[in-house]
C-alpha cells in the first residue's frame, strides 16, 4: 500500500514557517502594546515608545526567523534599539525583512487618545522597501477599483471625482483622511472645493491607510497627504495583504536626506512607489490596539486579566484574523 503523505510536509517549506509565523507575529505585537498601554495618559511619550520597543525587540527575538529591521526606529545612531540594519530572530530560520512601529502614535497614547497601536510587519528577504525616517507624500483607497484609478500626482479635484465616478456617488459622498498639519492647509482646501467632506487625525496614518479598505464602517474613502515615510511601507504591507491601491513617494527635500536615502538604495529620490514596489513580496501584518481606535480595541486591564485586541493579516491568502487575547498578568512571561 502507497505510504500516505504527511500533509504537514507537503506544505511548501517557506509557506508553513509563514503560517506558523502569522500566529507568532500576534504574540510580539500584542506584549509591545500591553507595555505601551501601562503608560497610556502619562504624558510621557519617550517612555511609553520605550516600553514598546523593549517588549517588541524581546518578543521578536524569540522568533525563528534570520531577519533584518528594514523599518525601524530610526538609523544606526540615533536608534540603540530595532535600529535600520538590526538583525532579529533566533537566526534558524527563514530570511525575512522586519517593519516595525512599536509605538505608532506616541501621542496618542501619552495622551491616551483614540488609535495608537502597535504594529509590524514581516516580508521575504530584500523585499521591503529600506525607506529612511523621512516623510512620504501618499495616497490611497479600498479595494474594487480598477488600477490607476487614482494617481499621487494628479490633483485633489481628479482624484476625488474620479473615485466618486468609479463608486457610484457624487463627490460630495466622499471622505478624505488627511492629517491636521499646516502642510496641508492647500491640500484641505482644494479636497474640500471639490465638495468632498475631510476626516483629519492627529497622528496615526497607519490606521488611516486602512480605514479606506472598509469604508462602510469607517466612513473614509481615501487617504491624501503627508506622514512619516516608514509609516507609509507599513500601510502598503497591510494594503498588499487586504487589497487596494496605494502610492508614495518620499520627500527629500536637503541634499543631507537624498544621501541618506541613497546610502539605503535609494537611486531616484524623485520615484513614485506603488505599493507592490514598497513591498515586493509576500508579507505578515499584525497590529494591536494600545488605546480604542476605528480599527481596534486598546488593552484593557481587569484584575490579573488582560484583554488585547490584534489583527493579523496575510498576503498569500488575503486572510485577515481578528484575535481577542485574554493573557494572565504573569512576570516571568513579561505581562
Ligand atoms: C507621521 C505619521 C504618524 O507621526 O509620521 C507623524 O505618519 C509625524 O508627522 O502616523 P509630524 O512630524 O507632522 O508630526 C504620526 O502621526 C505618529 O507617529
């Protein structure tokens, strides 16, 4: 009789470590982001990232993977920890590139307002984009659309009549997430000319990239403007895994951050990236929640319980897992 295949060694080998990894990734997100949310409100945004760092980099370190930190915490030496460069994992393991924001929305959290979470990605080796701690002009909308539908270097007006027409409604239908910043003053405006309605957020782009793949539950059509540009490959890294489109292209505007890009490979500072040039293979994304935002609870403490919130999603599959945690306050396991 044939011997019957094992179908845990059918399973190509690269995939199965990933499908092991996706539960794996969960655990560091949500440790950064129960360490985080101790410090939620305590006006101390230096210390709360800290503590997410800490527990990101010991968590990630437990992991079988040989990765390198392609989005970090800032270059060499000016980050001591999960600096660009950084080398991760128990080393006996697949090559994988790490983007990691342990601490997305430092002040929301120390203010303990809504939407700050912790978040990381993983992609095969040498297919993340190594984009230096610049800003990043971006753009963005759900999934259903046809490709170019939107287009970073077209104007507000096109954009948005454009997406309005391919949706079905008048642009006075549509809402637009931008960040409150002066820099966006022309940009608010000329959104608004259009009749479209303008959501802002202080911080947290991350989240407001992934609001426009649901807009029935969150309200946002499409995200515009300017945010930090390792923010910009984690939200392409989720686009790439829940669909939808997106582009960015950094801003190098002094002759000190066009060779710091071009010390990381980065040859046209001019480029616009698409997203599947931002991450050019597959990738894991987890995030949890620090404080309550559109997309995900925060950390709730109750007694010698603590209740997280994650989500974790998967390009080979498209599969998104939404994971409610119920951890025990143990200190020999750092909760
Ligand atoms: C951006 C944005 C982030 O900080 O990096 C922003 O992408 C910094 O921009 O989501 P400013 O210099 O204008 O404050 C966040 O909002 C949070 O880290």
């Amino acid at each position: 009789m044939a011997k019957q295949a094992n179908p845990a060694v059918e399973v190509q080998p690269d995939l199965f470590i990933e499908r092991i990894l996706s539960m794996e990734i969960a655990r560091v997100t949500e440790r950064a982001a129960v360490s985080a949310a101790r410090l939620r409100g305590r006006g101390d945004e230096k210390a709360a990232d800290q503590a997410a760092v800490d527990a990101m980099r010991r968590e990630l370190n437990k992991l079988p993977i040989s990765g390198t930190v392609r989005i970090g915490e800032g270059e060499r030496d000016e980050a001591p920890m999960l600096f660009i460069g950084e080398e991760v994992g128990t080393k006996k393991g697949p090559l994988v590139d790490i983007a990691v924001d342990p601490l997305e929305g430092t002040t929301l959290c120390a203010k303990n307002m809504p939407g700050s979470i912790a978040v990381m990605a993983m992609a095969e080796g040498g297919t993340l984009l190594n984009a230096p701690d610049v800003y990043m002009d971006k753009i963005a909308i759900g999934p259903g659309y046809s490709k170019g539908l939107i287009d970073l270097d077209a104007s507000p007006a096109d954009n948005i009549n454009a997406l309005a027409k391919a949706k079905g409604v008048k642009p006075n239908e549509i809402t637009a997430l931008i960040m409150d910043r002066p820099r966006h003053a022309e940009l608010i405006k000329a959104t608004r000319a259009t009749g479209a309605s303008v959501a802002l957020i202080t911080d947290g782009d991350v989240a407001g990239v992934i609001d426009t793949t649901d807009p029935e539950e969150t309200g946002i059509d499409i995200y515009l403007g300017i945010g930090g540009a390792p923010e910009g490959v984690l939200a392409a890294a989720a686009l790439r895994c829940i669909g939808g489109q997106m582009q960015g292209r950094l801003i190098l505007d002094t002759d000190e951050k066009r060779s710091r890009a071009a010390k990381m490979g980065v040859k046209d500072p001019n480029k616009k990236y698409d997203m599947s040039e931002m991450v050019r293979g597959d990738c894991l994304i987890a995030a949890t929640g620090v404080t309550t935002g559109s997309m995900l609870r925060g950390v709730r403490f109750k007694g010698d319980r603590i209740f997280t919130h994650t989500v974790v999603m998967r390009s080979v599959t498209g599969t998104t897992r939404w994971i409610e945690a119920e951890h025990r306050q143990l200190e020999k396991f750092h909760l």
